[in-house]
C-alpha cells in the first residue's frame, strides 16, 4: 500500500510516540525506587508561585475591566442628563402671491349647428371643413320645387281674396244706395201719413223697408271687413312661405370657422332635423376650469390669468376671468370658472388642453409650515412646538390649502413661533429639548394644481 508524503509523517509520528511510551514504562517497571516525592518546601513554593500569577492576573484583567465599566456608565449618565437636540424652524407668513394652476378645457366663445329650415335637395354647396365664413354668408342651396308651388299657390288665393273683397265693397255700394231710396220713401210717406193723404198702413210698409235695407248694409259692412280679414290672413301665408324660400339659402349666422360639414350636393334634406354645417366663432375663445372648494374664494370676474399649451411650448396667452359659477358641485366640490382667452391669430383651438394660471394677490397672507412639520393623531392635527423655557407643547391647528411640501396654518399657530421640523416619537408634551434653528425656509408654496 503507498502512502502519500502527510500519510507518511503521521505514521512515522504515531511510531515515535508509541516508542516513548513504551521505553517510558519499560524504566517504570524496572526503577520504581527513584519516583520524586515533592518536600514541604517545594510544596510551599509552588503555592506562593500559584498566588502570584493569581493576583498578577487580577492588577493586570479586572481593575483595568472595572476602570472601563466605570467610564461607560459615567458616560450613559451623563448622555442622559443631556437635552435632546431638535431642528426648529421660525413660523413666517406666505407671499402675498396666492398660486394656483390647474387644467382647463378651450371651448369656442360661441358654437352653432346649422339646421335646414327648407325642405328638399343640396343642390349647391359652397363652403367646406375649416372654411371661415362672414356673417350672412352662403353656405349651401336648397332645391325646393314643392315651396315654389305653395308660394304660387298662396299669391292665387291672395288675388282671389282681393277680388272678393271688391266684390263685398260693390255689393256694400249697392246697398247704401237702396237705403238712401228707402230713406227718402219712408220720410215722404210720414209726411203724407200726418197730412191723412195716404193710409197708416202704407207707411208702415214703408217704414219697414227702410229698416231691412239699414240691416242689410251693416251686413254688406261687416262681409267687407271679413273679406279684409280674410287679404290679412292670405298675406301672411305667403310672407310666411316667402320667408321659408328665402331659407332656401342657408346663411352663416356670424363669424367664424367651418367645424363641420355633414352633407354634400345632393342630399335630401328635412326642415328642422337635418344637420347641415357646424360653425364656431374661434377669434375669442372661453376656457372652462373647476377650482377646488380650498381655492374658490380667490377667484374673482376680471382677474387675469395666463394659459399654457403642451403642443405650443414658448407661447403664453392672456386671459381673463368672465364668470364663474357661484357653486360647488357637490360630487366634486369645485367651482366652474369661465375665463376669455383672445385668439386673433387662430393660434389656440376648441376643444384643445391648456393649463390655466390663476395666481392672485392676497391682502392677509396666511402662515405657512413645511409638511413635515404635521404631526396627525386621534384628536387632529398638530404640530410640536417648543416654548421659551425649552418644553415641548403640542397644539392643534387648524390646516388650509395643503400645496405638498407646505401647508397653510389657518389658527392655532401664531407668527414667530419654534416649531421642530420633523419631530419624531421622542417628542411628548412637556419635555425639555434643546433647540437648533434652521435656516429660514421659504415661505413661498408652490403653486396648487387640481386634478
């Protein structure tokens, strides 16, 4: 069997070692007579020496132990008569400037559909998409053969009226003139009657002809009216259809841009239902923005405001606050503002995104914290502020506008006062703590943006 070099050390160790023990009690068995029996003096000796190395082990390891533990807890005592020292900063009052941006929606000032109002076929269109278009402008032209026959139709029956009238005027004439013959006839009967000329009898017949042709001519009278009535009625009636032929020509009612074009030459189209064009007036456009309930108190009509642009970088437009709508929506508690924004160079489009600008200048600026510096329990919210004579006190406050990295103090917080920015579980009513001030922050928020 081989051996490898280690292998074959150990061997020859183990060898040696069994050598030794076995010449070790080859000289026990012969030479028991010379065993060593230790005196009383080295015993003594031995003992002294054993003290020895124990109290030198004690100089050198425990009081060197003692000294050390001694330090640590001279140290821990001390740590804990020392105040904790805690960052504070000085409670100041925001910017006179109230910022607050947030998105808005770019709606034409004023959008109209355009209807048919004539019955019949496009046969002419005359403006397309993105087309602008004046006031009074033709946009399209109706074929409508069935209003041209009513029209005619309604003039015939207006010339017949006419000439019933002239008829009712001859046939009133006529009458007039045989009640003027029956008035003088029955005046001279009278007068022979009271002569005794003539019988009573007659004259009465006379008398009574002279009423029946009166009632006749208020008759004729009042048929005249009626044919009057009835030119009235017959005029109207083909003013009203003029008025729908002129509807033939569809109009532009004001300035503005073609959004629209939903028919082409043609088409059939129904009075009142068929959607012919859309036209937006763009040369000022309105921007609709919801404030939110926090923010709605500092927006006032005529206060000015900017808009920015995603897909216009560089360019900011000016406008100002029109109206607004004097409530909240209760499912999202925001205010609807309508702001007019000019647009004389079409450079802004309805229904684009823009992001308004609404900062304003406050009289009463409120205070101002950093967001770290809340401390929000069971009973509210707080902040830890520290008092003259060192103390920790926490108090409730009442928190405004929330801008993220600050917040608006509305009460329970006076200007000038300590209080520690970013207090954490260590901090308890009453305790005594060191204060190092910071550096004045700024008081100025960043700007509030909706959602």
């Amino acid at each position: 069997m081989r051996f490898t070099e280690p292998d074959e050390a150990l061997r020859r160790e183990n060898e040696e070692l069994r050598r030794q023990i076995a010449e070790m009690r080859g000289t026990a068995k012969t030479s028991p007579a010379r065993r060593w029996k230790p005196t009383g003096a080295a015993v003594t000796a031995i003992v002294l020496a054993a003290l020895a190395l124990v109290v030198i082990a004690f100089f050198a390891g425990y009081i060197p132990y003692q000294q050390k533990r001694t330090l640590i807890i001279d140290e821990a005592q001390q740590q804990e008569r020392a105040l904790p020292r805690v960052q504070v900063f000085e409670v100041r009052r925001a910017g006179r400037n109230s910022a607050l941006e947030l998105p808005g929606n770019i709606q034409a000032i004023t959008e109209a559909p355009i209807l048919a109002r004539a019955e019949g076929y496009i046969r002419t269109r005359l403006v397309d998409l993105g087309d602008k278009v004046r006031a009074g402008q033709p946009l399209a032209d109706i074929d409508a053969p069935e209003l041209e026959d009513q029209v005619k139709q309604a003039r015939a029956a207006l010339d017949q009226t006419r000439a019933s009238l002239d008829q009712a005027q001859a046939n009133l004439q006529q009458g007039r003139a045989d009640l003027e013959l029956a008035r003088l006839a029955a005046q001279r009967w009278g007068t022979l009657v009271q002569q005794g000329a003539v019988s009573k009898h007659e004259n009465d017949q006379y008398q009574m002809q002279y009423q029946s042709r009166t009632a006749n001519v208020q008759s004729l009278e009042k048929a005249v009216n009626v044919q009057r009535s009835n030119i009235a009625a017959a005029e109207a009636n083909l003013a009203r259809l003029e008025k729908m032929q002129s509807y033939r020509i569809v109009r532009a009612p004001f300035d503005g841009v073609i959004t629209l074009r939903n028919v082409d030459t043609g088409a059939l189209v129904n009075a009142g239902n068929t959607l012919l064009f859309r036209i937006a007036q763009t040369g000022t456009l309105r921007a609709y923005v919801s404030v939110p309930q926090a923010s709605a108190g500092f927006v006032r009509p005529g206060q000015t405001a900017t808009l920015t642009v995603s897909n216009l970088p560089g360019r900011v437009f000016k406008g100002t606050v029109a109206r607004s709508a004097s409530s909240l929506d209760p499912a999202s508690r925001t205010m609807l503002v309508e702001l007019h924004v000019p647009n004389g160079d079409g450079a802004l489009m309805p229904g684009m995104y823009a992001q308004v600008d609404l900062s304003s200048t406050r009289a009463d600026a409120p205070l101002v914290i950093p967001g770290d510096a809340l401390v929000v329990r069971s009973n509210g919210s707080q902040v830890a502020v520290v008092g003259r004579d060192g103390r920790v006190q926490l108090r409730k406050i009442d928190v405004g506008r929330d801008y993220g990295d600050r917040m608006e103090v509305l009460g329970g917080l006076d200007e000038g006062e300590a209080v520690i920015q970013n207090p954490g579980d260590i901090v308890r009513e009453g305790l005594r703590v060191e204060p190092v001030r910071m550096a004045a922050h700024d008081p100025e928020p960043s700007p509030a943006t909706g959602h």
